[in-house]
C-alpha cells in the first residue's frame, strides 16, 4: 500500500533555536531526515510532509532547504508568524519552497478572532494553491468552521483531528462535525496515539473521522518523531491500518495528502 505521510518533524537544536524543546522531553536534539527515512520506508512510506516546529526564518529556510533535496520528505509546511505587510507571515521568505502555512493557535480565542492577520492568510494560501493548517484545541473547532465558510477556495487541514491526546467529548464532535460540513475542510489523522490509546478508542475516532470526512479529505500522519518516544514507526502504522480496516481508503493513505500537497 503506498503511503504518503502528512505529518512528521524534522529539526536541529544546535543549528537553530527551537524555544519550546528541553532536555528530558525524550525527543532527540536532531530530527533528521536520515533517521525519518530508517524508520519510514520499511512501512511503505513513498513521500512525507515535514512541518515547521518552531517559527523563526533561519528555520524555515533549513527545512525548505532539506525537503528541496530529499527525494521522501519533499514537501514543507511554514509556521506561521503574523507580520504586517506580509499575508503569509514572517517564515514565508521569498523564494519560499512551501506547501502551506500551520497556524499553531492553541492558546488564541475560540473563536479565533485574536490571530492576526488569518483571514488574509486563508486568501492568499487560497490564490496559490497551498494548504491552510490549522493546530488548535477542541473549543476552537467552530472558529475553524467559521473560517472554511470564509474562505471556500482555500484547502484547510486540521492537524490532529483537533483533539490531539486529549478525550473525545460531545464538545469536540459537535465542533469536527460543524468544521468536516465545509467541502474545503481537511483533516489528519495523526498525534492520537498515547501511552494508554487502545485498539477500540483508535478505531472509534477512525469510524468518526472516516464517517464525517471520507476518505477523500482525511489523510494519515505520523506525527514522527512525537510519536516515536512511545510508539515505532511500524507500530503507528499498525495501529492506523487495524483501526482503518475498510479496502477502499486510498484516499487516506495517499490521495489526499498528494493531491492537497503537491
């Protein structure tokens, strides 16, 4: 089965700050695409989406440097950075090779009204072609509903499901189900596995996200190496195919993330 994944990390805490990462967080100081590769392909895996995880330039041009010479991570998605003047926000340098754009917004508003500059974001992500992501918490799923209303032209992808670990409530199914309404809104399948995430809790959230998003506007992530310190490679993907049993899902695997990314 070919697998194109839409979720992974690549960094390097001695060639760039990266303000969040400590020691003791069981990560490594380098995320390389070496190491994503050793772990990756074995499964399958043709092609992978590599995601900013911090938010400066200096960043931004090491990683859209490496996915412009890797022939598996080949694609960059910018965090973004709000800066007057600029739609795309400060990471998006020019010349940029990207994707898309993740607006990281956890601790912004519910109703998202607070991240500057994110309508005009939506707009010329849209013109271009490229993607709008979307990291948030389960309260703010009717914002990002709100803004795929705003923006029809513009692919937005939900990372995570907009859960990531926490529970599943009535509050984030009714918000995933407002936001999977909209024809143009996406979603990943990835950052679900936990220490104590059973066969029956992942399949339950893969019926959910399959049922309200098909399998044309649902893809797989890894979210490697996050996920690495309590699951392999092999396992993630284990579990995601054990949860996501039905034979008609390309889509998800591969179809999706292609066609959205490029």
């Amino acid at each position: 089965m070919r697998i194109v994944d839409a979720h992974v990390h690549l960094w390097d805490v001695d060639a760039f700050a990266i303000p969040w990462f400590r020691d003791g967080m069981g990560l490594p100081r380098i995320s390389s695409v070496a190491e994503y590769r050793r772990a990756a392909e074995p499964c399958g895996v043709e092609a992978a989406v590599a995601v900013q995880v911090a938010d400066s330039v200096e960043e931004a041009r090491w990683l859209t440097a490496v996915t412009a010479a890797d022939a598996v991570v080949r694609r960059a998605v910018l965090q973004y950075e709000p800066a007057a003047g600029h739609p795309l926000g400060a990471t998006a340098f020019e010349g940029a090779d990207l994707a898309g754009v993740r607006a990281a917004v956890p601790q912004r508003a519910a109703d998202l009204s607070d991240v500057a500059g994110l309508d005009d974001l939506a707009d010329a992500l849209g013109a271009s072609g490229r993607v709008l992501e979307l990291l948030l918490r389960p309260e703010q799923l009717g914002g990002a509903a709100a803004l795929a209303s705003r923006h029809p032209d513009t692919a937005i992808v939900l990372c995570h499901l907009g859960l990531g670990h926490g529970e599943p409530d009535t509050e984030w199914l009714g918000g995933l189900t407002a936001f999977a309404e909209r024809p143009n809104a996406h979603a990943k399948f990835s950052g679900l596995l936990s220490p104590t995430t059973t066969d029956a809790g992942l399949a339950d959230l893969a019926g959910t996200a399959l049922r309200l998003f098909r399998a044309d506007r649902l893809m797989f992530g890894s979210d490697w190496p996050m996920s690495a310190r309590t699951h392999s490679y092999a396992d993630v993907v284990a579990a995601t195919r054990r949860a996501l049993p039905h034979p008609d899902i390309a889509g998800f695997w591969a179809g999706t993330a292609t066609r959205l990314y490029g």
